[in-house]
C-alpha cells in the first residue's frame, strides 16, 4: 500500500540527489515525476550513476551548469514547501510555463525581453534545460505569481492585521531580507552581550546614536530578532523629524517603531515590549565627522522617567561604525531652514551625487550589548525625583561612553574592524 501523507518522492534528480519534493497520494512520486514513464525513470538514474566519459570541455561546463540550476531550484523548492506546505502549482505544460513566461517579462524594456527569451531558447537547444528544470521553474514562478498577487490583495482591501501602533508582521517577514543583508553581509555586524536582554518581560535599550538615517535602531533590532533565544523584536521610539523624509514615516510604522514620546514608551514597557531609544537625538545623528562617537548630551531624561515607572531594566548599548557610513564634514542651516530639516547634511557625497549620496558605506559595526542596570528597588513615585533622574541619565550616559571608547581602542580598520 502506497503511504499519503509527507512520503518523499522516490525520484532521484538530475543532480543525482534524492528528490527533496512530498509524493502525490496515492503515489510514490511528486507532482514533477509523477508524469515520467517508467522508462524515463530508469534512463534519469541510469544518467545519474554513468561515468563522464569522451564529453567535451563545453559538455562537461553545460551539465555541470544545469546541475547547478537544478539544485538551485530544489533548495529553493524545498523552502517554499517549508513556508507554504500545502501549495500545489496548476498541472504543467509548456503553453502554460510560456505564458507566465510572457507575464512575467512584460515589465522590462524590449531589448532585454529579446535577451532573455534568446538565451532560454538557447538552453532549450542545447538541452541545457530539461523538462525537470522547466517543471521546477514553474513551480517558483507560479508560487511567486500567487503570493504577490494575494499580498498586494490584501494591502488594497486593508486585509491584513496590525497592532494598535501599526506594527505589521507580514511587512516586517518581506522586508527581512533586506535588512539581513545589510546586517549580514554589507555591514557584518557583530554582536555581543544579547544573553543581557531578558526573554521575557520589559527592557529599555539606551543607544549612541549615529549615520543621519535610521541604520542604527535597524540593526540593533535585527541584532536582537536573529541572536536573542526568544526572538524578541525591538521597538525604537523614534524622533518626530524622521516623518517629515518620504515614505519613511509608513515605514517606521509598520515594522513597529514608535513615535518618540514618554506616553508611548509607557505603553509599550506596560506591555512588556523590548525598547530602543537614542536619546542624543537630533544632536546625534546630526553630528559631523569631526565629532564622531563623542555622545551629546542626554535630554531630559525622558526615557529614565519611563523606565522608573516601570521598572524596566536600563540596558546600555554601544553602536560603533555606523558613525563613518555618511561622512558629513559640514551643515548649512539655511537650506535646513528652507527645507524645514532639523539639519543639512554635506557630505563627500550628498548633495554632490545626488540619490546616490544616500548609499552608506560598507563599513564593519559592532554593536555591544552592556549588564542591565535594575529598576526594582526604585518605585514609581522616583520618576517625580529630578536628582535622581539626572544621575541615572548621566550613568547610563558615562557607561555607553565608555563602551564605544573600549571599542574603538580595539578596533584596527574602519572598513574591516
């Protein structure tokens, strides 16, 4: 009796590994293989186990290229089964893979659709591209196809769930990516102390601040998701000029970042939430160069005030190399005035190059997580206590301060740490 339920498929693929697909019920092969004969089935493996014997350089460069497309596609297929377990693409022909085809490069100029389709015939003459790959390539196509077209669905009729802050998961899982990117592989950031961050329960994050955009609070907060055991998310307050830049302040938002403001700090810390704040401000992301990770000064306080009445830990963070991403050597405050920007940035860059003045540089950050300072034997009644305020405000202050020194005193190299 053939088993149903999650039973691989008992093909073996063109790269020789087994097929990493479920078989159809009733079957013991996935909705690929299921339309091979039997012949075909034994010729694949056949291929698979003969030795390379008498090809050519450019035969081997070939098989050795669609092996490659081949496993590609697999792992790509077995991610896609991971998130979406029970999709199923329409049944496979080559009129229908031509057609999404045809949809799918409509959006670009003619000359590169000339290209694109040139190169796929190319590889179907040259059996580059067999119907394995062609049917695996469906499968993707379809799958992306149907998700975009059931997100971007959603985001018009407004079905989809946010928190009472805005905060959108959904958003937050598709812009992900990116961001680990930039965290992973432009920036490298490393991380230390996250075991400092609770798994449960509330916590205010107290940063230097840096880089003229948000990068920054960004990265603490894929820091803390990725390496925290509890995935914990963070949620920056951040300062009221950030949504006066377009198309930033909807995007704050949705990945949960809150306007910054002693009543929704409250909030958040109530509900247990993780917390960032950069109390320097607009003093620090506006710094020159000259300046760099020397801390302005801490406000009034605000974010102790918060943390005193609920007894949430003050947890001192240090971000270094993100003050060397936008070098600014200069501010004209007449143009800030007229634009009505707290600060006008000159850089090496901006505004010399234009959109192009916004691209940070791929410096290496640290960012150090520090030992929490307890708020338990404080009482909520201590947030009215203005001497009290001021020196936890100047501790936490002096502490991150010495953070960055200690690292920049290891540090060797501003783009390789």
């Amino acid at each position: 009796m053939v088993e149903a339920a999650n039973t691989p498929c008992s093909a073996v693929t063109k790269t020789g590994t087994p097929c990493k697909n479920t078989a159809l019920e009733g079957s013991t092969y996935c909705w690929v293989h299921q339309s091979y004969t039997p012949d075909e089935r034994v010729m694949e493996q056949d291929r698979v186990d003969s030795p390379v014997n008498g090809e050519d350089l450019a035969t081997v460069v070939d098989e050795n290229s669609q092996e490659q497309l081949a496993a590609e596609l697999d792992e790509m297929i077995s991610q896609v089964k991971e998130i979406a377990p029970d999709y199923t693409p329409p049944p496979f022909s080559p009129k229908g893979l031509m057609k999404l085809l045809q949809e799918n490069i409509d959006r670009f100029s003619p000359p590169v659709r000339l290209q694109i389709l040139e190169r796929l015939r190319s590889g179907i003459g040259e059996d580059m591209l067999d119907i394995d790959t062609w049917k695996g390539i469906w499968y993707m196509l379809n799958y992306t196809v149907e998700y975009q077209s059931d997100f971007l669905k959603r985001r018009l009729t407004g079905d989809y769930e946010t928190d009472e802050w805005g905060l959108d998961m959904e958003f937050v899982d598709t812009v992900r990516p990116f961001l680990e990117f930039m965290h992973h592989n432009y920036w490298r950031v490393e991380t230390t102390g996250i075991e400092n961050i609770p798994n449960e329960g509330c916590a205010l994050l107290v940063a230097n601040h840096s880089g003229q955009l948000p990068w920054d609070a960004a990265m603490l907060g894929v820091s803390v998701y990725n390496e925290h055991p509890t995935q914990r998310l963070v949620r920056t307050l951040y300062a009221d000029w950030f949504p006066t830049l377009p198309f930033v302040s909807a995007f704050l938002t949705k990945m949960g970042q809150v306007l910054a403001t002693e009543d929704n700090g409250a909030r958040l810390l109530e509900k247990g939430e993780v917390v960032s704040v950069f109390p320097e401000g607009i003093k620090g992301v506006g710094k020159l160069y000259k300046d760099r990770y020397r801390l302005a000064r801490f406000g009034r306080g605000g974010f102790v005030r918060m943390a005193l009445r609920n007894q949430a830990p003050l947890i001192p963070v240090s971000i270094v190399g993100a003050e060397e991403i936008y070098i600014s050597l200069a501010k004209s405050n007449t143009i800030a005035k007229m634009i009505g920007f707290p600060f006008f940035p000159i850089s090496v860059t901006w505004p010399w190059l234009g959109p192009l003045g916004f691209v940070p540089f791929p410096t290496k950050w640290f960012i150090d997580i520090g030992e929490p300072i307890p708020m338990e034997s404080y009482q909520s009644g201590d947030a009215n206590n203005l001497v009290l305020v001021s020196q936890l405000t100047d501790q936490i202050r002096n502490i991150i301060q010495q953070m960055v020194f200690s690292r920049l005193a290891q540090r060797r190299s501003v783009l390789f740490g």
